[in-house]
C-alpha cells in the first residue's frame, strides 16, 4: 500500500479507493456503479452510427431468461421482457437513428445488479456492460468527492 496515501487519506477514505481500483479491476471496460434508486445510462454506440431504426435490438440481463429490453422493427415488443424491466427501461428513438442503442433503467434496485448485453442480429454486433449496485455506491460518491473538492 502506497505510504504516500496512508499519510494523506484516512484509513476510510484508503478502503474505498481501493474497493474503487478492485471493481474496475475486476470487470472488463468500467462499470456502471449506482445506488439503489438512481436512474442508470448503459450506453453503447455503434462507431458507424447509422439508422438502426428497422433493426431488431435485445438487451438481456445475463442471468435471466427474458429480456429486459426488445426492440424489432420500430416497436417494443413488451410481451417477452421481464415484467419488472417492463415500466423502468427505455431506448432513445432519436438515438436509434445515430446508432445509439443505450439503455435507461430508472430506479435500479439490488437485484439489477450483473452484466447486461445488448444484441443487434443483423449486424452480428454485440457489447456487454457491468451494473454494480449498492448502498457503498453513495460513500463512494461523497468520498470521491470530498477527495477532489477538499
């Protein structure tokens, strides 16, 4: 451990520094991290950016059956999502026409935390994103703040 952040950093403020290192360590790309009951962005853009809009998007939870977002054609197709996804996720329709396929979850909760994939079959693209969920989300929030804004 870094003698320079013993003397500059309580015992605390060190822990959740590195608790931050180990969960962008742990998972590939960086992950989302959030609180209970904050509004989440995964964002993926594809790097050509066309019209998507006529293209069927899915974006699964991992560890589930069902999605927790289908897009085919212009339409949601809400019978074959997890209903507890159902009245919280949305896609941007302006964003489609960019190819931009981020999700919106509103109101995450413990349970959605996990790695979600976003699928687009016709152009065989695929990216996965990590959620991490937790009430330590909020510590470190207000830590890393008061780090950089003494």
């Amino acid at each position: 451990v870094c003698l320079l952040c013993l003397f500059f950093f309580s015992k605390q403020k060190l822990f959740l520094l590195l608790m931050i290192f180990f969960l962008f360590s742990l998972f590939p790309g960086e992950p989302i991290i959030a609180a209970p009951g904050d509004d989440v962005i995964l964002q993926i853009l594809l790097d050509s950016q066309e019209d998507l809009q006529e293209q069927i998007v899915e974006w699964i939870k991992l560890d589930m059956k069902l999605f927790v977002f289908l897009y085919w054609r212009r339409k949601i197709i809400t019978e074959h999502m997890s209903e507890s996804f159902i009245p919280r996720v949305s896609l941007d329709q302006d964003g489609l026409k960019r190819g931009d396929v981020t999700l919106k979850i509103r109101n995450v909760s413990l349970q959605d935390e996990g790695k979600y994939s976003c699928f687009i079959p016709g152009k065989n693209f695929r990216e996965t994103v990590q959620l991490v969920v937790g009430e330590f989300a909020l510590q470190v929030e207000l830590y890393s703040e008061s780090l950089f804004n003494p």
